[in-house]
C-alpha cells in the first residue's frame, strides 16, 4: 500500500490525539504519590529495610511500584602511601551508596502514620516526598 491509500482510509475524526498530563492535572484527578528513597552504604541492610517498609505499606493495603534499583554512586579517592620517599606510591579507596525507590499510590492516614513509626537499621537514610 502507498501512503496515499492509508492516508484515504482513515478519515480525520478517527484519529487519536495523545493527551499530556501535567502535575496539576494529576492532582486534580486525586492521585497522590508518596516517594520513598532509601540509600544506604551496605545493600543487605538496604534490602531489608525496603521489604520492611513495603511490608508495612502492604498491611495497611496501600498500592506499592517497586523497590527500583537506582545507580549505585561510587565515589573513590586516591591518597598518597608516604608521604617523602615512595610519593609516587597512592592507595585508592571507594565508597559506594547505593539507593532504591518506592512509590505508594493514594496513602491513607492509617498507613502514613505506620511508615514514620517504623524504626529502621542505622546507616540507613530515607527522604520521603508527596507528589
């Protein structure tokens, strides 16, 4: 088939126009998001604290995306072994963090106020955001 003759088929009104929702438009619609983002420096003390938060939401019957794995930062510095004779000797460190993301849609109350009372592992640090 030439372009003409799909072209002819369709006629203008059955064409489907794709909306763009805005972040006005999706509060409008009563969806409320509630962004969890959970880093920490070691991944099984991560792990275990992301199942408990979505344990947690899981109870008071809340709709959960994710965890989804973000990039782990890995930050490395190189120091110097001596400091006179072996300057040209250096040691490389790394530090890497890694991070996940939990979306739970349309929190009630009852399942807000049971994420803040939980008491997690230290070394783990959380920013939670409504969107």
């Amino acid at each position: 088939m030439t372009t003409k003759e799909l072209k002819t088929k369709k006629p203008k009104s059955e064409t489907k126009v794709k909306k763009v929702v805005s972040k006005k438009e999706k509060k409008e619609d009563g969806k409320v998001i509630l962004r969890i983002r959970v880093r920490a420096y070691e991944s099984k003390i991560l792990d275990a604290s992301v199942k408990q938060i979505i344990d947690t939401a899981m109870r008071y019957d809340a709709d959960i995306v994710g965890p989804v794995p973000l990039p782990t930062e890995i930050k490395k510095y190189t120091v110097n072994r001596a400091s006179f004779i072996y300057k040209n000797t250096r040691e490389q460190f790394e530090i890497r963090v890694h991070k996940r993301l939990i979306d739970i849609i349309n929190p009630n109350p009852k399942t807000v106020e049971a994420l803040t009372n939980l008491s997690l592992p230290s070394g783990v640090d959380i920013d939670v955001k409504m969107l």
